[in-house]
C-alpha cells in the first residue's frame, strides 16, 4: 500500500466542499496560499446547491451558489478532490500536517467526461436518487444533478450490473472500470474542518410515523420539490400523487428536545419552514400552509419581516408541538397537539407534512485526529475553545474550523466563520505570535 | 462595431422562466441581424453553461455576448470572466436584467414581462454591438487598511490585519478602547468579563508595531477610492501629558467640582470631568473632558501633568481600505414607555448589566435591596407600530445569562421574564433551560396585547395576559424592572453619511448580499464589521470582524489593483475650452491642455470616478462616458422605445 | 388577576416534584397524552398552574384525578420536565389539601414523621398484643372488631369529613351549579370508576397494567369483605377459607410484581418512587402475606404455638388501617373515583 | 488479465458480485413493463394504476415520476378537483 | 399591453447604478408591481443624464421619461440634487421649444431601498400620462 501513495503538498487542506469550505478555500485562494479541497461527495456545494431558494431574500439558492463554486473549480490555487476521504491527519509541528487521503474510484475519467449524459440514458439500472431524497429514480451511471460541479458522470458501483452499457455509449471513452481506490499522502500547514452536519433522522421519532405514513416527509425532501431541479414536475405528496392542499410544518422535529438527544436550536428551521410556506402559496395558490411551532426564531437581519411578511401572506401560525401523526385510510394525516394559545389539545387532518428537521453534528472529523486530539462539545460538534475572540480556533494549534461543523448555524454566519477561519489560517501561517 | 453575438436568456431555475415566456424572447432576438446565436440555459450560472458559452465563443469566433438573467449586481462580473476566459474582451459583454425587472416586478403580468423582456434584451444587444475593447486601469494599492472603530470588533479586526502582515490605522472617537464589550461583566460563553477579553485584545494590540491606535480620533474628511482612501482625523487631546502620579491624579479627580452623568454606567453613576472609564481601562490614562470642565483650575494646582494648552489637531491618514466597525447603540426607550422614567425602578438592560457588576454582596438600586426582578422583552425590538421591525438577536441570550448570573452572584433572587417568545438560537437553548431549571418563571404575551408597568407603593407592578396560562391576566410586583432593550443603528454616527455607505430597511449598514457576501459593501475597498452591520452577539462580531479583515486585507495585499475603466473621453476636435465641466466636475478630474495651441479639456484618468456630471454640462457635446457613449445610450432608446 | 408565585412550586418539590419548572410550553405532554381531551386537556396545565404557583386553580382541578401514569408524556418530555412526576405530586399535594387534620401533608413531606407515625403504631399494636398475649382467641377476636371499628371510624371521621372538603373545592367553592338530579345519574360512574378503574384501559396500550390493577382491587376489596364480613380466621366454611386464600395470594402476588417493579424502576411511573409510594406496596403486599400466612398456621394447626405471626398481622394492619388509608396512597383509590364521579357531574353543565 | 479498452466493465465483473444489483435491474423491468402495459389502453392516475397493476401507491409515485424522468411516461390532464394527475405514454 | 389588455403608458427611467437601481431590483424582488411598460437605463450618477437623450426617447415614442436620481444619497457628492435639477430644467425648456408638455420628464430621489417609493411613482406617473392621454 505505502508505495502507491501519491504524495503532494499544499498550504491548507480543507476538510469539506460545502459553502463554508468554498468559502475559505476562495479566502485562502485569493489571497496566494495553495489550497485541497477534499470532498466526500461526487460534487462541491454542499447542501446549499441542493436548497429551492435561500430566506430572507428568496434568491434562488442554486443561482447564488453556482458562481461561487465555479469560482473555486477554476480557481488556480484550489485543487479539488470530489468523492474523497480523510483518513488521518498527523500534526508533525507547527505549520507541518500530514494528511492521508483515499480517493474513490468514480470509473468515468470526469477530466475527459463532456457531461452529454448518453451513458445515463444507457444505463438500464434504476436505484433512489438520493440527491433528490429518494423522491425518484436515478441511473447507476449518472450526473449528480443537473448543476453538480463537476458535472461528469459517475458510475454508482454497487448498483451497477457491470452490463457495459455506458461504456460503449461514451464518446470520448471515459468510463473506466479499471479504477481503484487512490491513496494520496499529503503534506499542509494548517487545516480547516468545514465537514457541515448531518440532518436530524425523523426515524428516531416514532410517534411521527415518518417511513410509515408516505405522505409525510422531511423539510429536505420539500425543498427539492421546491428547487427548480425537482423531481416532481410539480409539488406532490408521494403516498399517492395527490396536490396537496392543506400541508403542515412541523417545526423542532428532532431539535430542542432532550428526548431524543438534541436539546439544542437548530436555529434555521424556523427560517426555511417560513421560506418554503412562502414559496408553497406561491406554487399552490389554493393551498393552506400551517406551520406548527414552540417559538419563531427569526432573529437575523430582515428575518423578523419576513416572518411577518409570510403572515401577511396567510401562512397560519399555530403554537403547540405536535405529540403524535396517525394516518387516515385514504393517506391524510391526522395531527394532534395541544393549541398553547386556546389552551387545550386539538386534533387537525393535513394532506401532506413536512417535517422541519433539525441538524445535527457530524461526528467522522474528530477520528481524523489522534484519538481524543480534536475536542468535541457536548453536543458533538467542533468545540471553540476560545470562542469569543477566536471563534475559529480548535484544540489543536493550526487547525481551523469553518461552519457548521461548529454548531448550527445559516448560510451568511457560515460565510462569516468560513471568513474568520481564513483569516486565523493566513496568520497561522504567516507565523503569527504563537 | 460588433456584428457577430451570442444571446444567452436564462430560466433562472423558473425564477424567469414561470413568469417570462423565453422561447419567445429568443425567437425574437434571435431574429435581429447581429445576433449569431441565441439560446435559452436554465442556468446561465453554471459551470457547464459557462463552458458551453467559452466554445460557443470560440468555435464562432463571437465578438459580443449578451447573457439575459438576473441584476448585474449579482452576475455581472461571473460572466466577464467567461467572456474573458473565451478570449473575448470583458466589456464585448453586456448583461440584460430580465428577473429583478421583468419576471418578478411583472410576475402578475405574463405577457407584459415577456414583452419587456424582449426589449430588455434588444437594448443589450444594442450596447454590446457598440460596445469597444477596454483595458482596465492599473493603480496603485497602499498596503494598509484603516480600522474605524475600536471596540470589540474593530480591536479584533485591527489586530488580525496586523498579523496578516498589514499596516493598520485604528480610530476609536472615545478616548479609551473596548467599546460595548469593556462596559459588560462576565460574558456568555466563557464567563470572561468583557474586560478580561479588551485586556487580552489590547495587550496583543500594543505588541504589534504596524498597528497605529488613535484614540478621541474622529473622522471629519474622505475622498479617494479604493487602493488610496483618504482620510481627515480630527484628534481630541486628552489634556493630560505624560504619565500622572497616580496619587496626585487621584486627589486632582475628587476635587473636580463637575459631576456628569456617567455614561460608562449608562448614567447610574455621575463622574467628574477629569475621569477614568473603569480602573485598568485601555489606554490606562485619565481625560479632560473638555466639554463639561468649568476651568476652575483646581485639578491643574494638584497635578502638573495636567495641561490644557494641548490643542486639537488634524491629521490625514492615506490607506488602501477601510473597516468600519462603529458599532451599535443600546435602545432608549421613550418615556413612559413600559414605565421607563415614569416608574422608580425601571432600567434598561444595559443599565441592570452595570448593576450587577457594581454590586457587592447584594444586588441594591437606589438604596434598596433587589428580590424580585421582573425583565420586559423586546423593548425597542419586534415593534409592530414603532420603525424596529427587526429582531435584536443577542437581548434572549444576554437576559437569561444576566438572569442565571444575578442569582448566582447574590442568591435569593426571583427572576420574572415577560417575553414575546424566547429566541435562544443555536447551542444558546442550553442556557434557557438552565434557567428555567434554575426557577425563572417565563410568561409570554404577543405584539398586540403587551406587558403593563404600573408603580405600586414604591414597587412595579408587571401585569400580562399570560398565553401560556390560558391569556389568563398574571401580575409580579417587582422590585427592578429590567427592559430589555436591542441594538439601534449609532444615531451619530457620521461616518455613514461621510463614506456614502448604504444603509437597510432597518438603517444599520448594508451589505453588498445579505447571504454571501456579508462584509463587503457596494463601496469598493470599504468593508463593514460588527454590530454596525446588524444586531449580533461577540462571537457573531468577531466572525464578521475578521471575515472584513481577511476581505480587506485581500484588497491590499496585491501591489497593484484593477479599475473600472469607466471615465469621461473629451472629443478634442469639439472642445473648445469653456470650462464647465471642470466646475461641474466634483473630483477635480478635469484639467485645461493645450492641443497644438487650442485649449482643450483633458481628462486625469486616474481621478477621474466615471460619474458623468460633466456629460451633459458640455455646449458642444463633446464629453462621452465609456461605456455609455450617446450612440450606445441612443441606440438602447431606440431598442426600448 | 391572579399573582405569580414562585413559592408555590418549591412547596410541591416536598411532595416528589422535580424539573417541572424546565417546562417550555410546548404542549407536547398534552398531546401525547391518550387521556388528554379537548375539554379536558393535561397535564401541561396543571405544570403551567404549578410553575406561577395558581395555588386555586389547581385546589379546584380535578386534573390531577384523571391522569393514570403511564408515564408516554415523562418519555417524550422534550425538556426532561417530568410531567408525569408532576401530576403524581399534585396528587400527592391535594390530598393534604383535602385533609381537614393536616396528617396527610405531614406524612407525605417527612419521612421522620412518617417513621415515626409507623413506630407509634407498632407501639399500641404491641402493647394491645401484650396484654392479650396468653388469649389468642380474644386477641383475634378484639383485631376483629378492630377492624370493623377501624374501618367505620376512619371513614365516618376522616374520609367522608374528606371528600365533602373535596367536593367544596372543586363545586361549590368555584360557584358551580349542579342540578341535584345530576348526583343521582352520575353516581354509577364512581362505582364503576372504584371497582374497575377502567380509564386506565384509554391509558396506554398495555392490557396487562390495566388487568393488574384490577385483580389488584377485587383481590383487596374481597379479601376486606371475607376477614371483615365473613371472617375468614374464624370462619369454618370450606367455600369461605378457599376463597380467602386465593384472595390473599392474588394480593401479595400482584403487589410482590408492584414492588419488584419499583426496585427495577422499569416504567416512568416508578422511577421516581417517594416513601408514600412504597409504603403503599410494601403493607398491602405484607397485609396478603400474613393473613395468608395466619390462616395456613391455623389450617396447619400450629398457630397456637406461633401466636407472633397473627400479633405481626394485627400490627400490619393498625398500621394500614390508621396510616395508609386515611392519609396516605390509599386515599387515592377514594379520591380519583370521586374526581371521576365529580368531573362526570360537572361535565354535564354546559360551558359558560 | 489483458484489458480491452472500452471493456473494461469485463475486467470488473472477474471481481465483483452484481447478483442484487440484477435483482434490481430485474424489478425495475418488471415495473417498467407493468406500468407501461397499463397505461397502453388509457390515462390512469395513481389510484387507479395502483389498483391495476396491484402495487402501493407510494410505490407507484416512485416508479411513475421515475418512468417521467427517464421519458417513457408523460404527466397528463389534472382532475376535476384539481388534486390528481392523471399519467399517459409519451408518444 | 398585459394580460389584462390595459394600455400603460411607455416609461424610460434613468436609475443609477449604486443607489436608485438596487431599489428597483428590489421592487421586483419584492414582487412589487409596476406597469412593465416601464423600462430602466441604467447610468453611474442621475447628473450624467444628457437632455438629448431625454428628448430621443420622446421623439421615438417614450411617452414618459423619470429620472430615478440619487438624491442625497450619490456616492459622487452632494452637488448631484442641484445637477440634475438643472438638467431637468435645461431639458423642459428644450420640451418647451418642441412642444412637448414638462409633465412627461419627472424626476425623484429614490434611495437605494425606496422600492415602494419608485413603484407609486410609477403607477401615478403612468396614470398622470394617461390622463393626459399619452400612450
């Protein structure tokens, strides 16, 4: 294994392709360091290319994004390792890491692919587009999604039925089974972990019968349904097809609740159950959107008015956590909560709810570190040891963090910790006090 | 002239396409003379639609590209660079806005949008035809960037510019360090006191050799552009030269006959005018506060190094970018409102935070002991009649830390909160928790129907039709009542005015995009920190402080930086030299030449700002702007028209 | 308008309260509730009431009454506020509100008292079964009538004095008009509330927890009619001595499986378990025991020989008798099927 | 092994089991045939397809909005009640 | 002409890049309606506008011109009010000569957020014209 390590070094690795990392990286970037980008996924973006639109402007999410990950695919500082993972870090000394990197075989060389999809149209094999939250079928020879970066097609291996398909249908011949995992071993001097976070799993909440009742599905699943690249061609509930007209938003489905080990705010849910009911009246003008909730948190700037704004629209608003969702016979839903402002407990039928799940920490980066090096929160996410003037700073000297792998937090305070991170980072390495 | 385009019009996912007919829109331009080839993309912004617009570019050898999507203010530059990356020079590409103001303004309007779509991007097509191969203009960077501003924000900002290697100007108009954050006690998360983290700030400040710190510095004059920003700083000295014996200072304070409300307490405490912030404030050294001395001289018998012949200056400072970190005001409530100077004890939660700190053993306010502490939430926030539509963010947090804190430091205490729904955002609900946890009652009313204060035999009583308890009416006679008072944009704060910085709906300063690019703002070179940007708590200051520092720093650290070649052309054969548009001219960009012995306007380049004042001033039209020529503006007519 | 008062729940924290001030108002407790109506809708009320200390409200809810403990809103609890808890101590708190001596509110906020009151009684016991040593037929015939004394005197005394205080609370006090025909045609929801306790069936999904206390209740109730009624120590009827053994193993079988249950902890009802709550269990299960017991030394024929196991049983059940059902757990079996009595009247009054 | 470029899915196949990934490709088929036999005679709607060709209707979105994307189904008219699409074969 | 078949009348605004420009992006942002016979040239300051531009979009049909001005707010100093009040003036005289009515140029400061501001200037201004039975 060791002499197949492809080495190479470069001033910052970062751990994560996401809006956060994209924003470092281009920090790093334009001001003269070298920096690798390393990406579990086939594409950079994270989940903010994925979104409909973003609050309070409702820009649409993927128009803003797609410039700036551009930037940072063609920017000649950045290198970008997609479907890749770290395996170890080792800090040797100060500005000295070594990192071991394993770089999945994607079986189409993306440099050659020219993204004409002929061998998605080949490939007979359909399996759960889990980029459109298994809403639909993709390819096992696929493009991501339309705006991936890079937009080259992989080959999903454990679905493929190795029929060969694709690969006499490619025209410059870049599909390749012969790939094999690459090793790499890199040399940087600092890091930056911007490895975002997970989604709360709304199985974990039986009482909501999420898997059980198909009319039911998570905040993500609307806002592919919402995104201009939706699997629908319009907006349906997946249990039978139908339009729906009276939808529900569940609000704190896996946050502040202690029950099922995540007593914190989510802190944007609130946000985009407010964005995605304005973008539903607008979609569905017929439609009535509720949205239950413990209490509106929109606390940033132009939040508050657009709060009221989706009030003023006819979002109704209704205070009460919901305790239990059964389903009626023909697929409706049946959600019982207690309404704090009558003050008694109240049964309501909505054909179709959302889910507005929280997000929780994702747990892979402290294994990359020495064995209890990289410190966690309580809540597993990177903890900020000193978090009020240094806010980027973890417990390891030189290494960064970038955000929400900190905490939760939304796109702009992402920006402004991906800003903080670069800043420590050029310091560090220009030899800053310590 | 450019005969051979490429029109591109955007879906914008459906943003244009739902209420904007494109087919129609390319078949129509498609049909003009000059257009090569047209087509639709669902996003022109993407990566591979760009790649697809550089082949196109190249494989036809296209002189002018017209991309029809949303405001240039967001993609402008985004496609520049692919006409460059084309081979194409970037001004050969015009952008047509037909989402801001065609499918969303007229989204009630199908057809009318479409109609002004195509129009829209007839005009482009239009300008870009006359449009002409430009090259930037090259300047000069001065490596520095003045801080404005020397609270948290701007300390933190200045002192990882410094770091970054950047010769860095920090301007605080008060004459000590630490803005808000030296005022406040132990902080939530850490538990340091703010003067803990301004000591620690400070202390790395005056180790660092490229950072000057002006204090009593305010700026007065601006003028220059990115790369070289110059600015007047009005310098307030402090009366006092050298280092006082602290002894004999001491005795020259007590016998200061002034007393001004103090303003470090928010006005609980009264000072004399020869003062101290707090013991241990940054600089350590006492001020004059001239505006308030009477002169009596008592001070000076005592003191030699009191002296005050010291005299105001003006300095001026050339710097190649600018971050302002100017902070936020404490909301003041109006009178009587929530019984704030009407009642006897009502404060506000700046004042109740300077309470805690000063107290001792027991929490006292005017004499008397504290038990009972009712907090009023949203007090200036979340108005429904008053202009503070928005949501202070950091008040939820910072009263139920104050609240935990209060009964941890003197015990036996009962916290009341009247809130409109606590917003503990984040990792912050811990802290709600562990105050309920602790006993704190909460009751919650809406905008409608708010909380009552009403004095009652020398205590306040805080009534509220409780939602939590059935909108049942609940009354706490409270011993201190604490209002909970958010963040307003500085109310003098001239540096806005003076640097033209935009300011939102909620009139702190605005950004350029509220989600991506949140420290930049639409003046070039200028970047905004802190809580002047917007309500935040430190660690949200601190992020954006150093996301403007790295911003900044990027504008500065090349020797060298691009500019809009977007300057007056004089037509030298008109002219003939009478002088208005050099009145006209506010930068004094245009200066008298004499062409082979006739005098003419010549244009500075480097100056020059591109505003067009001196266009239509001219007798003999003989100005033009770049890139807004009179045959490109009149050929747009024609296309709109 | 009603003042807040925050001393209110640190006095419930003396009768097993805990962490419902870390209520947010979610409802959810409310919702998960299978118990919970819209008329009648707990228990985040109840927290609510607790937390601003609306001390009236709650003396005249019957809130408290209509909860079975199954422990789903404790579970789900988002802010681990024990709900649950919560209402088990308004439970707790009520009936020293109902009891006009005060006992009951001293027996559940100290232990030492209640040790004490344990230790007095043994004491008479003790003397009483001194002083009959030598005579265990008078002996048994005096705890006979004890028993019968006991009973009649604890309720003519205490119970009854105890459920009018409580029907003052919860009607008239609050100004409520009940027609008086409304008493009559509710009266048989008491009886079959006492008998079969079947709300607990709407409870929860588990049967079984139901079938329990069920048997639990026939098991104590024959069990009290065959010693009080018939006899049973003396009675000589096969029919009688049979159906008294089954009664009184169904009674320390069920409550041993109730004790075992508290020592696991298993369920959120029991994981919280105060004295009162053992002291409930542990005497009814001994109540079973030794008068099972005394009746097999008299089949056996050495009860004679063995006189300490009846002197323990008489103990036992002064011990019951004087303590538990005036003034402890027992009080809830009385309480809860008067509350559901009371509620049902009241139910059928229109709302204002 | 000598690999033949443009075959190099043969060289893969030496190395891996595709058993559950033909069992897939085998159920897609199925479905696929099912679907579009159904709707051969008329529009259907996904009650009713699920009804014809004995499948849950969750199951019927899933393979239907699939059977869009990949071109062989196209959305139809909506009902009366403006709540259900009915599907048809893309000509 | 819209979906409702109204007749608007023709509007060329003249906004500014940094300050009245983003207010009408906002507008639409907003979804604040205006009549979409309004189309917007865009120029750096309100006081570069030419008359003779003005008086092209008269004599090819505009019915309305507005010159969406900067106001106080102009990044290139305070003289941009008085400015383009003079060309407005300077042009009205040249109206004057063709015979053009002075209510078909209008100008207004529109701040960078004075989106509801442009939008009722728009809808009055198109009903001003209307009524003079313009368009």
């Amino acid at each position: 294994m060791g002499e197949k390590m492809k080495e190479a070094s470069y001033d910052v690795l970062v751990i994560g392709g996401g809006i956060a990392g994209g924003e470092a990286a281009l920090n790093l970037a334009n001001n003269g360091l070298t920096v690798l980008i390393v990406e579990k996924d086939l594409s950079v973006g994270g989940k903010m290319i994925l979104l409909s639109k973003v609050f309070p402007t409702l820009d649409c999410s993927a128009c803003i994004t797609t410039p700036k990950i551009s930037e940072i695919a063609r920017h000649r500082n950045i290198t970008i390792f997609t479907g890749s993972e770290v395996r170890k870090i080792r800090k040797k000394n100060e500005n000295d890491f070594e990192a071991d990197l394993i770089r999945h075989p994607r079986y189409v060389d993306a440099e050659k692919c020219t993204g004409c999809q002929l061998c998605e149209e080949a490939c007979p094999v359909v399996v759960p587009d889990g980029y459109q939250f298994n809403l639909v079928g993709r390819k096992a020879a696929f493009i991501p999604f339309s705006i991936a970066n890079p937009r080259a097609a992989a080959i999903d291996i454990e679905s493929c039925t190795l029929c060969g398909a694709c690969e006499k249908a490619c025209p410059p011949g870049c599909i390749d089974f012969t790939q094999e995992p690459e090793e790499y071993h890199i040399k940087v001097r600092s890091v930056i972990i911007a490895t975002g976070f997970r989604l709360f799993d709304p199985l974990l909440i039986p009482r909501y019968g999420y898997g059980l009742h198909k009319n039911i599905i998570t905040s993500m699943q609307m806002e592919r349904q919402l995104a201009p690249t939706r699997p629908f061609n319009t907006i349906l509930r997946p249990g039978d097809g139908k339009v729906p007209c009276k939808i529900a938003y569940v609000l704190c489905s896996g946050s502040r609740d202690a029950s099922v080990g995540n007593p914190v705010c989510s802190q944007i849910c609130c946000m985009y159950s407010i964005k995605q009911a304005q973008l539903l009246m607008g979609a569905l003008p017929m439609a009535d959107v509720t949205i239950y909730y413990l209490n509106i948190r929109s606390f940033g700037k132009g939040f508050e008015e657009f709060y009221e704004q989706a009030k003023g629209m006819g979002v109704s608003f209704v205070k009460g956590k919901i305790g239990k969702i059964s389903e009626n016979p023909n697929g409706d839903l049946l959600l019982r909560y207690e309404d704090i402002n009558e003050n008694r407990v109240k049964e309501k039928v909505h054909d179709m709810v959302v889910l507005s799940v929280g997000i929780v920490a994702n747990r892979d980066v402290s294994s990359f570190f020495g064995e209890g090096l990289l410190k966690l929160d309580p809540y597993n996410f990177v903890s900020q040891p000193d978090q009020l003037l240094r806010p980027a700073k973890t417990s390891i000297d030189g290494v960064f963090v970038a955000g929400t792998a900190s905490g939760p937090m939304d796109i702009p305070d992402s920006i402004l910790s991906s800003g903080s991170a670069s800043a420590e980072t050029i310091s560090y390495i220009i030899g800053r006090n310590e | 002239m450019n005969n051979k385009l490429g029109v591109y019009i955007c879906h914008c996912g459906g943003n244009i396409s739902d209420y904007v007919d494109v087919a129609k829109v390319k078949q129509s331009v498609a049909a003009e003379e000059e257009v090569f080839l047209a087509k639709t993309t669902m996003f022109a912004c993407s990566d591979s639609t760009q790649k697809e617009m550089i082949e196109d570019i190249v494989a036809n050898e296209l002189d002018g590209v017209v991309v029809a999507s949303c405001s240039p203010k967001l993609h402008l530059l985004t496609f520049r660079a692919v006409a460059e990356r084309a081979g194409l020079n970037k001004y050969n590409y015009v952008h047509a806005n037909i989402r801001e103001q065609a499918s969303w303004a007229h989204s009630d309007d199908k057809s009318g949008a479409t109609a002004k779509a195509i129009n829209i991007v007839k005009a482009a097509i239009k300008k870009v035809r006359f449009a002409e191969p430009l090259t930037p203009i090259r300047i000069p960077t001065i490596n520095s960037v003045a801080v404005v501003g020397g609270g948290l924000a701007g300390m933190r900002a200045a002192l990882e510019l410094s770091s970054l290697g950047t010769r860095v100007y920090l301007i605080e108009r008060e004459h000590f360090v630490g803005g808000r954050v030296s005022q406040w006690d132990s902080l939530f998360t850490t538990g340091e006191t703010g003067k803990e983290l301004i000591t620690r700030l400070y202390n790395e400040l005056t180790e660092q050799k490229n950072i000057t710190l002006l204090t009593g510095a305010e700026v007065t004059g601006f003028s220059g552009s990115i790369g070289d920003f110059s600015l007047k700083v009005r310098i307030t000295p402090r009366y006092i030269s050298g280092k006082c014996n602290p002894g004999e200072l001491k005795k020259a304070i007590e016998v200061c006959p002034v007393g001004v409300a103090d303003d470090f307490n928010f006005g609980l405490t009264v000072r004399k005018a020869i003062y101290h912030n707090f013991p241990g404030e940054y600089p350590q050294a006492p001020v004059v506060d001239l505006s308030n001395c009477n002169r009596c001289g008592a001070c000076e018998k005592i003191c030699g190094n009191i002296d005050f012949s010291q005299k105001e200056e003006v300095i001026e400072i050339r710097t190649g970018s600018i971050l302002v970190a100017t902070g936020f005001d404490p909301y003041t409530p109006a009178d009587g409102e929530f019984g704030y100077r009407t009642c006897d004890n009502v404060v506000t939660l700046p004042q109740f935070k300077r309470l805690i700190d000063m107290g001792e053993k027991m929490l006292i306010f005017k004499g008397r002991e504290i038990r009972n502490i009712a907090y009023i939430y949203c007090v200036g926030s979340r108005q429904a009649e008053g202009e503070n539509k928005y949501c202070s963010r950091y008040c939820c947090t910072s009263t139920i830390y104050e609240s935990i804190t209060v009964k941890k430091k003197f015990g036996n205490i009962h916290n009341f909160h009247f809130t409109r729904g606590i917003r503990t955002y984040g990792k912050q609900e811990i802290l709600y928790d562990e105050s309920s946890r602790q006993g704190d009652i909460y009751l919650q009313s809406y905008e409608d129907d708010p909380p009552a204060v009403t004095g009652r035999n020398g205590k306040a009583v805080v009534t509220i039709n409780d939602i939590l308890t059935g909108k049942r009416e609940l009354e706490v006679e409270a011993d201190l009542v604490v209002l909970v008072t958010g963040m307003v944009p500085r109310n003098d704060n001239p540096v806005g005015s003076l640097f033209k910085l935009p300011k939102g709906r909620d009139r702190f300063f605005n950004e350029i995009h509220m989600k991506l690019r949140p420290v930049e703002t639409v003046i070039d070179g200028i970047t905004i920190a802190g809580a002047c940007q917007g309500p935040k708590n430190i660690m949200e200051s601190v992020n954006s402080a150093l996301s403007a520092a790295v911003k900044s720093y990027s504008y500065v650290s090349k020797a060298e930086m691009e500019l809009e070649p977007v300057v007056a052309l004089i037509d030298r054969d008109l002219c003939s030299w009478c002088g208005a548009c050099t009145s006209a001219c506010p930068f004094e960009a245009i200066r008298k030449e004499n062409e082979s012995g006739k005098p003419v306007a010549a244009i500075n380049n480097s100056v020059c700002k591109g505003c067009g004042m001196c266009l239509p001033v001219c007798p003999v039209n003989a100005i033009d702007l770049i890139t807004y020529s009179d045959r490109e503006i009149e050929s747009m007519i024609d296309a709109l028209a | 308008m009603a003042v807040v008062n925050p001393s209110f729940g640190e006095e419930l924290k003396k009768y097993g309260a805990v962490d419902f001030n870390a209520c947010y108002n979610c409802g959810n407790c409310t919702a998960v509730c299978s118990l919970s109506t819209e008329k009648d809708s707990f228990p985040r009320e109840m927290i609510r009431f607790s937390v601003v200390g609306l001390e009236d409200d709650i003396k005249s809810s019957l809130k408290p009454w209509l909860c079975y403990y199954c422990g789903e809103c404790t579970t789900h609890c988002p802010r681990t506020a024990y709900p649950g808890e919560l209402m088990m101590s308004l439970r707790r708190w009520l009936t020293s509100v109902y009891d006009w001596t005060g006992l009951s509110g001293l027996l559940y906020r100290s232990l030492p008292f209640s040790i004490l009151a344990f230790a007095l009684t043994t004491l008479a016991a003790l003397a009483l079964s001194l002083g009959l040593k030598t005579d265990l037929p008078a002996a048994m015939h005096y705890g006979h009538m004890f028993e019968a004394l006991a009973i009649t005197g604890v309720f003519a005394a205490i119970l009854v004095p105890n459920i009018v205080r409580m029907w003052w609370l919860v009607i008239i006090r609050p100004g409520k008009k009940v027609p008086v025909a409304n008493y009559f045609t509710g009266i048989g929801e008491l009886f079959v509330h006492m008998f079969t306790q079947k709300r607990i069936l709407g409870c929860d999904e588990n049967r079984l927890r139901w079938f329990e206390h069920f048997l639990l209740v026939i098991g104590y109730l024959g069990l009290l009619f065959t010693t009080v009624v018939l006899d049973w120590f003396s009675n000589t009827s096969l029919l009688v001595t049979g159906f008294g053994y089954l009664l009184s193993i169904l009674v320390f079988s069920i409550t041993m499986i109730f004790i075992s249950e508290r020592f696991r902890k298993n369920k959120e009802s029991n994981r919280l378990s105060r004295p009162s709550d053992w002291f409930f269990v542990i005497w009814l299960f001994l109540m079973g025991v030794s008068a099972f017991l005394v009746r097999v030394f008299l089949d056996l024929g050495i009860l004679a020989n063995n006189q300490w196991i009846y002197f323990l049983h008489l103990t036992i059940l002064v011990q019951w008798a004087l303590i538990i059902v005036p003034f402890g757990k027992w009080t809830h079996f009385l309480y809860r099927s008067f509350a559901i009595y009371f509620n049902r009247i009241l139910a059928e009054i229109p709302d204002k | 092994m000598e690999i033949e470029k443009g075959k190099t899915y043969k060289y893969l196949r030496e190395k891996r089991e595709v058993t559950e990934a033909k069992e897939n490709l085998k159920r897609f088929n199925q479905v696929r045939k099912l679907i579009l036999d159904a709707l051969k005679e008329n529009d259907l709607t996904v009650d009713q397809l699920s009804l014809k060709v004995d499948m849950s209707k969750d199951e019927v979105v899933y393979w239907l909005m699939s059977l869009i994307k990949f071109g062989y189904v196209q959305t139809g008219s909506l009902d009366d009640m403006d709540e259900y699409f009915s599907y048809k074969l893309k000509k | 002409m819209g979906d409702s078949g109204k007749k608007n009348a023709r509007i060329l605004v003249f906004s500014t890049e940094k300050i009245s420009d983003p207010a009408i992006d906002m507008a639409g942002l907003l979804k604040l309606h205006y009549p979409p016979t309004v189309f917007t040239i865009q120029v750096p300051c309100s006081s570069g506008v030419k008359p003779k531009w003005i008086m092209l979009a008269f004599e090819k049909g505009f019915d309305g011109v507005f010159i969406a001005a900067d106001g106080s707010d102009c990044p290139y100093g305070e003289s941009c009010t008085e400015k383009t009040g003079q060309i407005v003036t300077r042009t009205h005289e040249m109206m004057k000569v063709k015979s053009i009515e002075p209510a078909r140029l209008r100008m207004a400061a529109i701040c960078s957020v004075c989106s509801e501001a442009f939008v009722k200037q728009m809808k009055t201004f198109n009903e001003k014209l209307l009524k003079m039975q313009y368009a």
